[in-house]
C-alpha cells in the first residue's frame, strides 16, 4: 500500500490550493478514502471524506464551504481543492483509506500565510 501527498506549499490567506493523493497496491475505486490534517502540536484531524464512487462527501466543520473532495477512480487519485484558505488551514495533510486505516502517506506541507 502506497499512498503518496502532492501539492501543498506557501499560500497567502484567502487564496487556493489543490492537493492530490496517488494510491497505489490495493483497490482504490472499491475503498472511501479520506483527508486528515495535522498542526504542529495538535492532534490529527479528519477533514473530509468521499465515498468509493464519489457520490458521496463529507466535511468537517471547519472546512465545509471551503474545501471540496473529489476522486478519480481512472488515476488512482484523490484531490482536496481548498479555497479561501486561512493561517487556521496551515497544518501537514494526509489521505487514507478507510478500510486501511493504519496506512499513511508522508503528507503534505500546507502554510497559509502573508
């Protein structure tokens, strides 16, 4: 099982960014996968989920509105699109499958900051 975290960086408060999650040595298209985040010294934190065919997301609070989840089934991949980001949103992203829960990626740096 391989999951790998792309696309984080330095962004200003307000703007964009759009993270991919590459999974790879399981069924990706029959797995719900999910998006976790954490801040240095915080727990980890669940921030959203998709359903294996997609037609399904959920969000935590503090992202609903902002952050919207998608997958695609072809590419083995998972995206997380965060918009109107705030320096609250600064914190190293994860994704996971539901049904491995022991299995990480190294994540993702994402700083929101001016």
């Amino acid at each position: 099982v391989q999951l790998v975290e792309s696309g984080g960086g330095l962004v200003q408060p307000g703007g964009s960014l759009r993270l991919s999650c590459a999974a790879s040595g399981f069924t990706f298209s029959s797995n719900t996968m999910r998006w976790y985040r954490q801040a240095p010294g915080q727990e980890r934190e669940w921030v959203a989920t998709i359903t294996s065919t997609g037609g399904i997301t959920y969000y935590a609070d503090s992202v609903q509105g902002r952050f919207t989840i998608s997958r695609d089934n072809a590419k083995n991949t998972t995206y997380l699109q965060m918009n109107s980001l705030n320096p609250e949103d600064t914190a190293v992203y994860y994704c996971n499958a539901f049904r491995l829960p022991h299995y990480w990626g190294q994540g993702t740096q994402v700083t929101v900051s001016s």
